[in-house]
C-alpha cells in the first residue's frame, strides 16, 4: 500500500473525517533534505472532522502525529497539517483528477 494510501485509511479510521485530501507533495522537494527516489516523502493534509472541536491547533497536530507516528519514524520526512473542526475557516484545497481525496 502507498504511503498516502495509508495515511487516508489512518486518518479516516481514526477520525471519520467530513473530509480529507492528503497531497503528496514529494516532487516538489527533489534535491531537498528528506526527499528519496521514488517519493513518497513530503505530504500536505488537509482534514476537517469534529473530532477537533475545541482543540488548539497544536492539539490538533499532536492528534494526527500519533496516528501517523511509524510513518513520521519511517520514511515521511515532512508532513503539513491543515485541520478544522465542521464549520470552521480552513485553507481548503481541491485534489486534482490525479490527487484522490
């Protein structure tokens, strides 16, 4: 299964999101600290859920950090993290046709 793969099913399970992209943005960092051949490296995830109501951003981030936490030991050098309670205002951004929410 596909880095990405697993972050969604992770964060899906986990937090039964309304919605969620995961973006690998490995591509982008070729020649950069962190970026291996192949990719699957550096990734971009955006995810609204209630399971983040009333949580600190930093909160929020520690959430998705211990669900991702043997990928962030493993091969994900770099993960960025836009979370959002329902509701809430959050740079929001739309997959691609190759990108899959």
């Amino acid at each position: 299964m596909r880095t990405e793969q697993l972050i969604t099913r992770k964060l899906t399970e986990a937090f039964a999101p309304e919605s969620l992209t995961v973006v690998d943005e490995s591509d982008q960092h070729k020649g950069h600290a962190g970026h291996r051949p192949g990719g699957e490296t550096h990734f971009r995830i955006y995810i609204v859920a209630e399971a983040f109501r009333g949580k600190s951003r930093i909160e929020r981030h520690r959430m998705i950090n211990s669900v991702l936490s043997a990928e962030l030991a493993g091969g994900v050098h770099a993960l960025a993290i836009h979370a959002a309670a329902p509701g809430e205002d959050v740079i929001t951004r739309t997959a691609s046709p190759r990108e899959k929410p």
